[in-house]
C-alpha cells in the first residue's frame, strides 16, 4: 500500500467557501494560486467501485460516467475537508477550457453534464452544499461546494487512494485549454522522467505541520508550443503551493529537510544571453521598497505588453484587489520605468513574454537535479527555482544544481541555501 494513502476521518477543518476567481495558475507567474478555492480534479479514487460508492451514498447516477464523477467529486472533498479546509470550486459553463481539454487529460467522468448531474445528486442528497456563481457571471468566477457532516459520516473509514493525472506532458493553447498534439522522442522522453519522479514521490512519505500530502503527483505544462514553460506542476494541495515558512517543516520519510534556490534565475538568464553581468542585487532601487520591486520585475519579465505590465503591477502595489486609478497606474509606471534604468542590458526583453521562454529553462534545470539526484537515490521536491532535500544530501544537491544550471545556460548560477526548520 502507498505510504500517502489514508483512511477518511471526522476531521473538522473550518470551510473558507465563496466565489473566488478560479486559476490553478496565476497568469503573470505561472505558480499555483494556493490563496482561492480548491479547483476540482480527479486525483484520487476509493478501494472499491464507483458503484459501490453510490451505494454507500445512496444516489442513483443515472450512467457510468455520472458514477465515476460521484466518486471523484466525493474523494476531492473529503481530501480537501481534511486537508485545508477550503471549498472546492467548479464550473457549470459548459465552454469551462477543462472541459474543453483533449480526451488524453481527461479522467473518465470529468466533463460538463457528468460533473454538473453528480453535484446535483449529491446536492439533493444532502450530502454537499453549494455556492452558486449566478449565470453570466465571468468565466473566472466558479460556482463552489463542500462536504456536509452527513458525507464525512457515510464515507469514515473509506480507504482513498492518489492516481497520477491521465497525461504527464500537458500542452496548454493561449487560454490555458489543454490542447492534443503529436508525440515525439522528447516528449516520450519527458514523460518517463515524470512517471518515474511520480512513482517515487507515491512510495515516500512526505509530510509537514499540516499533515501528509495526499496526492504530490506532478505533470510538466508547456504554453501555446513546447518551448515556453514546461514547469512541472502538482495539483491540490502540496509541497509547491505552500509559504516557505511552513515548507521548512516538510519531512522525507521522516528526516528533516533543507532548502536550496537559484537567486533571481531568470534576470541572471537573461543577462547570461545578452552577454553581460549582473550587477549587484537586481531588487534594489533608491527609494523603492525592494519587496514592491521584486515583484514588479517579475512582472515584466512574464507579461505581454507594457499596458498590462503597468495594470499587474499597480494592482499588486494597491494589494487589496481595488481597481488602480490613474494615479495608481502613473506610479506603476515611474516603477517600470526606474527597473529599465536599473536594468538597460535586459530593458528590451521586459514585457514581452520571455517569462514562459524562461520557464522552459529552469524547467530543463529541474529534470536534471531530479535525475541526478534519484541517481544517488535521494528524493528531491522540485520548487521550479528551488528543491528541498534531506539534510544529509544537502551536498548532492549542491553538485546536481551546479551541473545542472551550467549544462543549460552554458554557467554556474549561484544559489542560496535554507537550513532553518
């Protein structure tokens, strides 16, 4: 039996429900959005059939497919009960992009009129309740539900197991639906390299001070073409989407773990390929506070645009979800502006998308620290710019991360370490 499986208990985590705008990711840093609702995927299934879930339950699907969504609808939030405690959110627009997606992304059940008739089975049952999003709302506003106490007590003691997603390669068009494509050797390449990371992760027992992650398996997600990203991401819960404060008590089988991160990797790429150096810390403007810079050169570095530049970072500088003023957006700008002045080697790759190119580097990167270091039989969380590892193989991955960054960009990037637990 896998170490990450678990029986269904009473837990009584408080639920955070509501009509938060859904995005596994977020669109100008590609990372997973742990602050919103859960977004709901099939990671897991029971010990038994899905009919025989319906049976526990008591409701009748009318086919096989509305079964299979019953059981996946059921096992994500009993998951997400005992885990965050978050609702979890779904569409009832049949144009929602994952319902959209190619066959090979799809689990069976996982579709508009399945998922749609499961919830209102198990809505009528009592067995869940909802927040519905009003029809004509915004794509980005999803209807939520969690699980009722009546659910929790008829599924205690179920036995629920992680699958790992149908499709380990996920190609992504410009609006983020999952798109077919044709195989090639890298991409049956890639994909044993995740199968093989998945196989790994399902046989260890990672935890932290919220309990042991459920589901870690990942999928590598390339946008528009496979040049651009190619991050490996995991969904629901994990290691990747929680604050680096609470990552430091992450544990591998039990053995206390240790951080490394490359420091600002995509600036020191982008110097590395115009043939300069970088100078100093890249973050540090006279009278700017440099937590405001940080996060506004990185938006120049994923957005397309100047405009929407310009719009991300004054709603990041307003931070409370406020629509910016034109005076909100004349500061936004003088910011931009003094990040070209600060960087005029890299001014011209500002704002033009070169985030996503990137990505496909440090994703390179990734995959190769994960194959050295499931060579000298250590696990390693890949964390895109960052991997967390036992301590004791704190010196393997000093070797992985350097050979890795130099086969890749042609240099050595220099990383930070994080000892603190």
């Amino acid at each position: 039996m896998p170490k990450n499986v678990a029986r269904t208990t009473r837990a009584s985590n408080p639920y955070l429900h509501g009509s938060d705008p859904f995005s596994e990711l977020c669109p100008f840093t590609g990372e997973p959005l742990r602050e919103h609702d859960a977004p709901l995927f099939f990671g897991f299934t029971t010990d038994d059939s899905a009919a025989a879930v319906c049976d526990t339950l008591r409701v009748k699907p009318a086919n096989r497919m509305q079964g299979r969504a019953v059981e996946g609808i059921v096992t994500a939030l009993i998951v997400e009960h005992e885990g965050q405690g978050r609702a979890t959110s779904y569409s009832r627009n049949r144009e929602y992009p994952a319902y959209l997606a190619a066959d090979r992304y799809r689990h069976d059940g996982f579709g508009y009129w399945p998922i749609r008739r499961a919830v209102d089975l198990l809505g009528d049952a009592g067995l869940i309740s909802e927040n519905r999003a009003k029809p004509g709302t915004t794509s980005r506003i999803q209807s939520t539900m969690w699980a009722n106490p009546t659910l929790i007590d008829a599924m205690n003691g179920a036995l629920i197991l992680p699958v790992q997603p149908c499709e380990l390669i996920e190609l992504r068009d410009g609006d983020g639906v999952p798109q077919d494509y044709r195989d090639t050797a890298e991409t049956e390449r890639m994909r044993r390299d995740c199968r093989d990371f998945n196989d790994a992760l399902g046989s260890a027992l990672v935890t932290w001070s919220g309990g042991t992650f459920r589901n870690p398996y990942r999928r590598r997600v390339f946008t528009r073409d496979f040049r651009s990203n190619g991050r490996a991401y995991a969904s629901g819960t994990s290691y990747q989407n929680i604050p680096k404060a609470e990552r430091r008590s992450i544990r591998i089988g039990g053995a206390a773990t240790v951080e490394a991160d490359f420091s600002a990797m995509h600036i020191k790429m982008l110097y590395l390929e115009v043939g300069a150096k970088m100078d100093g810390d890249p973050y540090t403007i006279p009278g700017w506070p440099r937590d405001i810079c940080k996060v506004a050169l990185n938006v120049l570095l994923n957005a397309t645009g100047e405009a929407a530049a310009v719009k991300a970072i004054a709603y990041k500088m307003i931070g409370d979800g406020s629509h910016p003023r034109q005076r909100d957006l004349q500061r936004a700008r003088d910011l931009a502006d003094a990040l070209k002045r600060r960087h005029p080697r890299i001014a011209d790759a500002l704002h033009t998308g070169a985030g996503l190119r990137l990505m496909r580097k440090d994703s390179d990167i990734a995959a190769r620290v994960q194959r050295h270091m499931h060579g000298r039989g250590e696990m390693v969380l890949t964390l895109h710019d960052g991997y967390r590892v036992r301590s004791r193989a704190i010196d393997d991955l000093r070797e992985a991360m350097a050979k890795a960054s130099k086969a890749v960009t042609g240099t050595e990037i220099r990383y930070t370490i994080d000892c603190r637990f």
